[in-house]
C-alpha cells in the first residue's frame, strides 16, 4: 500500500471510497491524532459510557455521525433525504441499540431549488417517523454556487444499548456463522445505473431502508450473536475484510449463498462491477455462534425486512486475516479489500 | 418579510446569514416538517430525557450540530478545525450542561491539500483535548473537484443537564439584565478584514475557543440566571431577537455599555458594519434576575474568558418584542433582525 505523502499529496475521490485508501486515511490522521478509547472501538459508532448519579455502573449510549453527499439526489427507491436517517439509524442500531434522537445539518449550494429541498426534508421527516425517532436539533449553512452541490446533510443520532448486549466487529471468533439479510448490491447498483443512464432503472430500486426495527426484534434473543454491521460503502467484501481485521480472523464466503438480485447481476456484469464491493442502505451482516445460526436466521426471515436472509459463509482461522471465497464453480479466490475507487458519492 | 416561493424559488446566500431570511426557512420547512416537542424548544440544542431503569425521572442530555462552511479555512486566532470543536462545545454549553463526547464528519473537496487537512485535523484534536471531549466518531466523504470547497466540517455534541438547571430562550422576564461575557464583533471581522484583504488582519484576531469551563464555574452559583446564548451568525442583535421573541418581551440595549474593541470599531466602520451583527465564537450572552446581576457580573469577571464582561441592558414589556438602544448620544433606536446577508460563511 502506497504510503500517504502528507507534504505534497492531494485529497483523491478514492479517499472516500470505503476502501483501503481511505482506511489508511483514517488510520494515519483521524484516528491516529483524535485518538481515545471510544473511537478506537471501530465500529461504525461509538458507545459511550453515562455515569449518572442514580446509576453507578451508568447506562450505555450508541453515537454516530453520517455525511451524505449522494449523487444524484433522487433515485428510484428513495432520496438523500430519507437515505440520510436510515444510514445513521443503521448504524446505531447495529452495535444493537434502539436509536432515541437525531440530529440534521444540511450544507446547501445558492440556487437550489426549493421546490427540492422541501420534497428532501419531507422525505426525512417521513423516515424520522416511521423510524419513531424524533430529528430534534438542526443546523443549515448557504454556500455559494458551486462551491457544493445541490445539498449535503450530515445525520447523527444517539441511542441506548440494551443492557447485556455487546456487539462489535472485534467479537468474532473461528467456526463462527456470517448471515446477510438479503440481496448484496441494490443500493449502488441503483445509482450507479441511473448516473451512467444505462436503462436499468426501471428495474432496480435502492434498498435504502432503517433496520432498527429488523435489528430489535432477533438482538436479545440470540446471545451468541457476536456483530452486526450494514455492509454500505465497500459492500460485502470491506465490511467482511474490516470485520476479519478487528477480529483477528479470517473469512470463508460461498458465492453461491450469497443473495444478489438477477437484474443487479445483469447490471454489474455490463458495468463491470462485482456485487460484493456495491453498497446497500438497508441490509445488515451478522456474525454469530455457529449452534445458533438457524436460529437467527429463522428470526431473520420472520421479519419483512429479512425475508431473504441466507448464511453465506463461516468465519476460519488465518493469520493473514484474508475473506476467501468458494465460487460458484467451485474454485477459490480471494476477495480483497477495495482497491481503487469503484463508485464515489454512492451515499 | 416576502413570502417564501416554494415552487419556483432558489436557495439564497440570504438562507444561511442568521436573519430574517434563514429563520424564516427554518420555521416554514425545517421547524414545520420535523416537528416535535424537542425542536420546539428553538434553543442552540435540545434538551432530551433520556429515561433510564435505574431513573424513574431520568436524566437529561443535550445534543447540539454545526456545520461548518467557513472561508477561509485558516484565519488569525484560528482555523475551521478548533472552530468546529468550539462552536458545537459552547452550544452544548449554552444550555447550561458539561460536554461529553464529539461526533465530527467531514467533506472533502477532491485535491484538497493533506498538508491542510492534517493541519485542520491537528487543531480540532487539541481543541477537543483542551476541553477534555473526546472525538469518539466521525465519517468522511470526498466530493468531485468544484462540488465542494476544500473542506466542510460538521460536528455534534452530547452533554449532560446538571440537576435544576433550567436555561432557555423563553425564559426571560421584564426587569431581566442582559450581560455579555467579553468583546463583540472580534470573529466575524477578522473573517471579513482577511477575505477582503484590508490590512487589518495584523490586529484582528477571532475569539474562537470553548466557554464550558466559564459556563460551568457559575451555571450553579446563580439561581436567577435564565438563559445563555453565544451570538454567532447575525451577532448579538439577532440573537436578542430570538430571545425576545421566543419570551415574548422587549429588550432594551445600552450602546455605552457594550465592548466593543477600537481595533474592531475601526474596521467595522471602514466596511460599513454594525458590530452588533457581526458574529462571535467565543463569547456568551447571559440573561439574570436583576438581583443576581452583579453577582453574575462578578464570577463572569472572575474568569479569565469572562474578564471583560459587562451588564449592556434590560430585559422589558414590549408586545413587539423589539430590540432597542439607547446610543451614546443619548438617542434611541431599534436594533432590527439582521435583513439582508451580511457575512456569508463566517463560521
């Protein structure tokens, strides 16, 4: 891997890709100069001890922070608005927390129309409400014409983790299960199709959906569920090579387990792109103890929202933490971190 | 005020200035769309309960964001990365609370230079340090060269309420005294005198820096005190009328009173501006019984981020709700909404 020239270098679209480029990035300067307990964590989202007077071991609250800077702003299946509370939601509701507030800044270009910015903000107040989960503090800057884009939102949300739960990527161990639940690559697919004009469109939608509800009805019953995580920028292969990293294992998938859509096979085979690596907004990973597998994914499958989960690989020891594949045909390849830059500003 | 033209109307830099405008927007889309008892509170943050097991009453959290957009990025006293920290701290702050953790997301312009952006990172780091926050997640998207302008940065807080302390913008009562904690005007004038390259930037210095440790060495000490504010975009002119409508009161200002540096009155004058509307990133505005106010007076003087704070005016009877001052001529005149757009991206 390249090294990072701090002197003369340049930010590159690849820094935002989700792939390694931007891990080293946030390795090398966030995380290495913000550097704290909770932030090292690594999860998408923190949790936060609140040592409260009447509590002395204190309760335990989830944050996280999104930026959203998809383009375009509407798509088939959703918006930037609604895109915009259901990623925070998901990833408070991944380290298994219910989420209890949102908070909304919006960074928006002089001469947007307004007409759209409405259609935006009601889109988030749907998604807030369906969610049950009040937006409750703001912030709205103007920038001038083309010094943005249309409109960027950064979300952030807070919630409280159950007592007794404790997910994170760094929890799981050899012979372990790794279920998804459902089809890998809606969401980027989606856009990606509509920004090129491929004609797709008709036939696909984003996946853009809030999981919490999903997340809340299996997180206390299964207690040998080790991590959750939504698979979103990077898709399948970076969130299972991140996961594989914090863990200190390897990841053993089978290609023909995993769920992908007949029309999104057709278009990343005319794009060129591999499912694996294309975000979805309204999917999640879950990595759990291997006697308890059907059980969550029979709890998956109950609800709507994982109607088609599938256990599509098992975590395997390996010093090198690599995700390895079983494919269709029977061979085996490596699926590698991300690499360059598949699909910019896909949320 | 002209009516908003949701149908064919355009984002305006007017919309993010801090007036009439953007609090127009603000009620009609934002405020309208995502109603709810915790944004009605139409403070800088929201005071959330947070109902706990071991709490029947629960506790009491605030959460604050900001983005921000300012240029340039780097100024006197300053840069947009210890800004980003401050601004959402001392909003926590405001509503009387200790802030807890930071969540930060970024947005970078595609060839931005790392050599700033680790310069940037480095200066929120050792703000946050400073006052004892953590950054405990974050998130960063990169957009195309000329869809953003090198980097935006929002940030948001959580902080917990101390027991009985009750701050708000609708607090305030006729007989009130308004007391402000330092020099007005300082931040927005140095952003100005440097874009404009007018050769004052020798002597200006913006006041950017955290007031958590002011607020709380005398939140508990005074019973009286109703509300804090800090007067960023649209200055303390704005902010007073924020006040004096959220209460529903009138305010009467004295100008003799209100400090003011030479150096910020020169180049206020040479520019054309009020520096009563020109934002601040380090100061607070303080309402209190009347009693209490030399007390109040006492312990702000007492800090050393409160050394130059004064009592500037009443709180009185108007069903109006104007601003008013007496100028040290002995006149009298309102102090009026903040119009049109005077300091675009000052924070």
């Amino acid at each position: 891997m390249a090294r990072i020239d701090w002197q003369n270098g340049k930010v590159e679209m690849v820094h935002g890709s989700g792939g390694r480029a931007m891990q080293q990035l946030i390795r090398e300067l966030f995380a290495s100069e913000f550097k704290n307990e909770f932030l090292d964590q690594g999860n998408d989202g923190a949790i936060l001890p609140l040592h409260l007077p009447c509590s002395p071991d204190g309760a335990r609250l989830v944050m996280a922070t999104d930026a959203h800077v998809i383009a375009p702003l509407f798509f088939p299946g959703g918006d930037i608005g609604c895109l915009s509370v259901h990623g925070t939601l998901n990833d408070v509701a991944m380290n298994g927390a219910a989420p209890l507030y949102l908070a909304a800044a919006f960074v928006l270009e002089e001469g947007f129309p307004l007409a759209d910015l409405k259609r935006i903000v009601q889109s988030m107040a749907q998604a807030a409400r369906e969610a049950g989960v009040p937006i409750v503090t703001g912030d709205t800057k103007v920038v001038e014409r083309g010094k943005g884009d249309g409109v960027f939102i950064t979300t952030t949300a807070i919630g409280a983790v159950s007592e007794g739960v404790e997910l994170s990527g760094a929890n799981a161990r050899p012979g372990d299960k790794v279920l998804v639940s459902g089809s890998m690559g809606d969401h980027g697919v989606t856009i990606l199709s509509l920004r090129e004009s491929l004609g797709f469109e008709s036939e696909l939608q984003s996946d853009t959906q809030s999981l919490q509800e999903l997340v809340l009805s299996f997180v206390g019953r299964v207690p040998g569920l080790r991590c959750l995580r939504d698979p979103t920028r990077g898709g399948l292969a970076n969130t299972l090579n991140e996961i594989a990293q914090q863990s200190g294992v390897g990841v053993h998938l089978q290609e023909a387990a995993i769920p992908v859509k007949p029309v999104v096979a057709s278009a990343c085979e005319f794009l060129g792109l591999d499912p694996l690596y294309v975000a979805n907004e309204g999917k999640l990973i879950a990595i759990c103890a291997p006697e308890e597998a059907d059980t969550l994914l029979a709890l998956l499958r109950e609800h709507p929202k994982g109607r088609d989960a599938a256990i599509v690989g098992e975590i395997i020891e390996d010093p090198h933490h690599f995700v390895q594949m079983t494919t269709r045909f029977g061979g085996r390849r490596m699926v590698d971190w991300l690499n360059g830059e598949q699909l910019p500003r896909i949320c």
